[in-house]
C-alpha cells in the first residue's frame, strides 16, 4: 500500500495515511456544505489505525455537531482536516465501528488517485447547484 500524505494550506498540520481509502463520496448535506464553504464536500474513509499525524497535531480544533460528529479543522489557516465520531455521541453508542474511522477530505490529500463513487445527501442539495455528473445519488446515506 502507498502511503497518502496530507497537508491543510499553510502547511502547519501534515499526516499520512499507510492504509486503503474507502468510501470516498460527495456529500451534499448542509454540514458539509457550510464547513467546506462548496456545493459539496468530496472525502474518504480512513483506519484511524491506519492514520499518523507527522506534524501540527495541536492545530487542529474541532467542532462538535449536535449530530456526534466532530469535524476537524486547522486554526490558523481554516483548511478542514478531518471528521470524526465524538467518543460520548449517541452515533458512537449505535454505531461503535464509527469509531475505528476517520471521513477525509480529498481536497487536502497530496496525489492520491481516489475519487469519489456517489453523491449522498442530494435530497438536501444547494438548489443552486446542478449535478452534472453520471454517479450514483443518494437522498440521504448510500445504501450498504
């Protein structure tokens, strides 16, 4: 496996990823929306077993959605880093395989060749914004 490396755009947080992708996805829910300040969010899946910090661990602040969620970003820069569960969520409690994952946003990962597989939350889209793309899409979550 190749590794992935990933930096935010000052280049104070980096890190790498030694393990596959999976998942990788647009999602056009409100959350992802406004954090990415885009019609979408493109991101991945990650092992946090699979995931190492090489730098700037302490610049990253999160921010907790009412939904369990904390969505990773960079302080001094803004650059989203990652999403993951919050260990006290009531998502943690129904899905504990949540856990074990980090959601990565495939902007800020450095020549990785995934890319994305279907459009999730398109039932809550930007009206704004048309898809122009053949991929699958999904209401809400992609079945599976």
């Amino acid at each position: 496996m190749t590794t992935i490396r990933g930096t935010c755009l000052c280049g104070g947080v980096k890190f790498e990823i030694t393990g596959p992708l999976s998942s990788p996805l647009n999602c056009h829910c409100s959350l992802c929306r406004k954090q990415h300040a885009a019609p979408f969010r493109s991101r991945a899946r990650a092992q946090v077993k699979d995931f190492r910090w090489l730098q700037g661990e302490n610049l990253v602040k999160y921010y907790e959605t009412p939904g369990g969620y904390q969505r990773g970003f960079c302080r001094e820069c803004g650059s989203p880093i990652l999403n993951r569960t919050a260990p006290n969520s009531k998502r943690a409690a129904q899905s504990p395989q949540s856990l074990s994952q980090y959601g990565i946003p495939l902007a800020i990962l450095d020549d990785s060749q995934v890319r994305p597989e279907c459009h999730v939350f398109v039932g809550s889209k930007a009206p704004w914004f048309e898809i122009t793309d053949k991929l699958p899409q999904y209401a809400e979550y992609a079945p599976g």
